[in-house]
C-alpha cells in the first residue's frame, strides 16, 4: 500500500512515518476484522491472515506470511498459483458471460 498516495498525506509536504505505520496497521486489522466476520458465514479457501495480507500487500505479502509460518518453498509456491488463479477465474477481476 502506498500510503502518500492517500489524501490525508498528500498535501502534508513531508512524510510522518509514525502516521503512515499508524494507518497502514489500522488497514490491515480492518481488512483481517472484515475477513473474520466474513468467514463466519462464508467457508474461505484461503486462510484469513494469509488471505488479510494479500489484500493488503500483494503477493509478495502473501509469501512473506507464507514464510513466516515456516510453509516449505514447494508449498508456497502451489498455493499462490492457486490463490492468483481463482482471482482471475473469479468475477472480482473480469465479468464472465
């Protein structure tokens, strides 16, 4: 995430470390709180803080919460094939006829 693009930091001139950690933490406990209530109802294919961090990092934040729990280089590796395969095949990206 590119927090000095957001209108808050925009027009600040300077970059606030403390505020653009500050908001970047706020995000992601936001995004993880949104897929926790969501896998309430719904059963995810992906784990919720794997799947928080994608959201919110991209794949590169994928694998590294992949690496953090010690996942073996092979096993990363098919489950972030799978994770970018589902979201193209999904209608998040494209609508399909």
């Amino acid at each position: 995430i590119c927090c000095n693009k957001l209108p808050v930091f925009a027009n600040s001139g300077r970059r606030d470390s403390y505020l653009i950690y500050s908001t970047y933490q706020y995000i992601m406990k936001y995004v993880r709180i949104v897929m926790e209530k969501a896998s309430e109802r719904l059963r995810p294919k992906f784990p919720v803080d794997k799947t928080t961090s994608f959201i919110c990092n991209g794949i590169l934040g994928y694998v590294n919460i992949c690496l953090s729990k010690k996942d073996s280089p092979d096993t990363i590796r098919s489950e972030a094939r799978e994770l970018l395969r589902s979201l193209i095949g999904s209608d998040v990206l494209f609508y399909q006829n």
